[in-house]
C-alpha cells in the first residue's frame, strides 16, 4: 500500500472514529463500538485483502445506517467507489427490522463483489463475538435464529474469497457460550432451516 492509500485509510478510521464515539456495542461489556468496524477490515487484511477502496469501505459500513452521515458526506471525503461499497452494506432504517433482515439475503445476491467481502468480514466479526459475547438480553431461540439468518446471508456471498468462507463455515458447525453452556450455532439439518429462520423472523416481530 503506497503512502496516498495509507492516508486515506487512516482518514477513514479517524472519521469512523468521531462519527461512532459514543456508540457501544450491544454485548455484555458494552464495548466501544469502533472495535467492531476495525475488527471488520482486520478481517479482510488476514483474508489477504489489502485494496484501499475496500478496507476504507470496511471501516465506513456502518457510518450511514447507524449515524448521522450521509452518502454525500463519503463521497466527498473518500469518493464514490467507498461510498457506493458502504450503501452496498447499508440496511434501509426505514424498514421493519423483519423487513430488513429479509432483504438482506435477497440484496446480498445483487450487491459489488468488493461489497460481498466487507459483508462477509462484517459477519464473520458478528457471529465469532456472539460465540463468546452474546447480547444478555438475547435468548438461546434469538442467537440461533441469527445464526441461522446469518448463514442465509452468507450463502447468497459465496464465491469470493475462501478463507472468509472457511471460517464462516466452521462457525456454523460450532458452539456459542449462552450462561456458562454449550449450545449448537444450527441447532437442525439444513432442511430444517428455513422453517426456524420463519421463526426468528416472528420473535423479531414481537420486539
């Protein structure tokens, strides 16, 4: 990475830096919310990633769907290339929360190539901290069901890179730590999945 693409990416983490600085992750440690987009390009970078564009775009994804950027805002700052990578990842708040993680299997199978690889680093950090650091206000039913939803996502990613896959993969046939126990990521054979997916989409309705 030469010295421009190396300003730029700390540019991004700066401005990551400032727009999420008094957001905390949902786990049982409320830990700093910029772990987690930091945590995302990391990812990338151990996947043998290392385009700029893409990890600024790591670093962004969710600079617009959980503050007060815009599209505009990051396309002036880091261009429209980032910009167009971060909408790629970039949930519609405007939607039900069912809504949303419905058109997110479905939009996963539309979006850029370089989009794919930030979502898969993006779940790939989600589901390894859930293994350990599940939200304490989630029950056994919610964590597998987003076990269950993550997988569907992922499966529409395919294709991209091997060792984000290995590793997504290798969650799913693993455990999650919920009160001192171990419980199965897919609790079912995939047959099963989708009627447990239907699940998790009523629980979210009710919340």
């Amino acid at each position: 990475m030469d010295n421009e693409h190396l300003i730029q990416l700390m540019k991004s983490i700066d401005f990551s830096c400032k727009k999420h600085r008094d957001q905390r992750r949902k786990d049982a440690h409320s830990t700093p919310y910029i772990n987690h987009p930091i945590g995302v390009a990391y990812n990338l970078i151990k996947a043998g990633v290392y385009n700029s564009d893409i990890l600024q775009a790591a670093i962004l994804h969710d600079t617009i769907e959980d503050t007060q950027t815009t599209e505009e805002e990051i396309k002036k700052e880091f261009g429209e290339k980032v910009a167009s990578y971060v909408m790629d990842v970039t949930d519609d708040k405007s939607l039900s929360k069912q809504e949303r993680k419905r058109h997110q299997i479905e939009h996963a199978l539309h979006i850029q190539n370089e989009s794919k690889l930030v979502k898969m680093a993006d779940k790939l950090f989600n589901l390894r901290d859930i293994q350990v650091n599940a939200p304490p206000l989630w029950s056994i039913d919610v964590i597998q069901g987003y076990f269950i939803w993550a997988k569907a996502v992922i499966n529409n990613l395919r294709g991209q890179n091997q060792w984000l896959e290995s590793q997504l993969d290798e969650i799913f046939t693993s455990t999650f730590t919920y009160k001192g126990s171990q419980y199965p990521t897919i609790p079912c054979t995939p047959d099963k999945e989708p009627e447990l997916l239907e699940n998790y989409y009523k629980i979210l309705v009710g919340k």
